[in-house]
C-alpha cells in the first residue's frame, strides 16, 4: 500500500528458456515489491537473467539495490530492459553507463 493506503500496481513472472530467465515486471517497483523482483529473478538454476522493466511505472532506492544485487549475482549474464522511467532513475543514480542496461529503442 502507499501513503494514501491504495493498493500498490505490482506484477512479476518468470519464464525459462534452458537456464536463461526472463523476468518481466510491471507497476510499482519499490522497497515493498523490490525483493519480490530479486526473488524471481534468482530461481534454481539461473545462469542468466533477462529483466524487462518496460511496465515499470515507478523504480526507488530499493529497487535500485535489488537491480545491483541481481548485477553482482549474474557477472556478465544479466540484461536489463528499461522503462523510461527506470532508464531516468538509472541516469540519475550514475548506473545508465552499465554494461547489463540495454537503451531504450
């Protein structure tokens, strides 16, 4: 819930292909729902992750730090797909530069 008691929009599901996931997450992203997101992106077996962040309507601290955990966790095996808005969240805390952010088309 946030402030104003509503329902917090949040979504995640995972598929696999072999040992690659595809996490796709939309709504909210924050420090209620971030480790919802680092959860399903660390299934059994994952040797890399591809996180789709293109319904992402809101990306907090919390969410940050899931993304950098889930980055330490999959060296070189990560993607991120990002909404405008997480690309801007991303921009501004330094982290748009990193090899695992794809731009946005």
């Amino acid at each position: 819930m946030d402030q104003d008691g509503a329902e917090t929009i949040f979504s995640v599901s995972t598929s696999t292909d072999g040992d690659r996931a595809t996490v796709v997450v939309s709504g909210e992203v924050d420090m209620s729902t971030a480790d919802a997101m680092f959860e399903a992106a660390t299934g059994a077996g994952f040797g890399g992750v591809v996180l789709d962040l293109r319904d992402v309507t809101f990306f907090d601290s919390a969410a940050i730090h899931a993304l950098v955990r889930l980055a330490e966790r999959y060296p070189g095996a990560l993607e991120v797909i990002p909404s405008r808005q997480v690309h801007r969240v991303l921009d501004i805390s330094g982290l748009a530069s990193q090899p695992w952010l794809l731009q946005r088309g």
